[in-house]
C-alpha cells in the first residue's frame, strides 16, 4: 500500500503548488473521498 499511497501522492504533486503541497502533511488530506 505503501508504494500505491507515493503514487497517488506523486499524481496530486503534479498539480499542487508549492502552498498546497503542504497540505499532503494534513492526514485528512488523503481521504478516499478526495
């Protein structure tokens, strides 16, 4: 799970910006429903 959670985080990075990467650090962040 762990390498499919980078992938997916990797797949948002590219469309984040800079301030909104430092949301990834937020657990909420990841909810399934986003």
């Amino acid at each position: 799970q762990a390498l499919a959670l980078q992938g997916y985080i990797s797949l948002k990075a590219y469309r984040l910006t800079p301030a909104a990467l430092e949301n990834l650090k937020n657990e909420e962040y990841f909810s399934p429903d986003k």
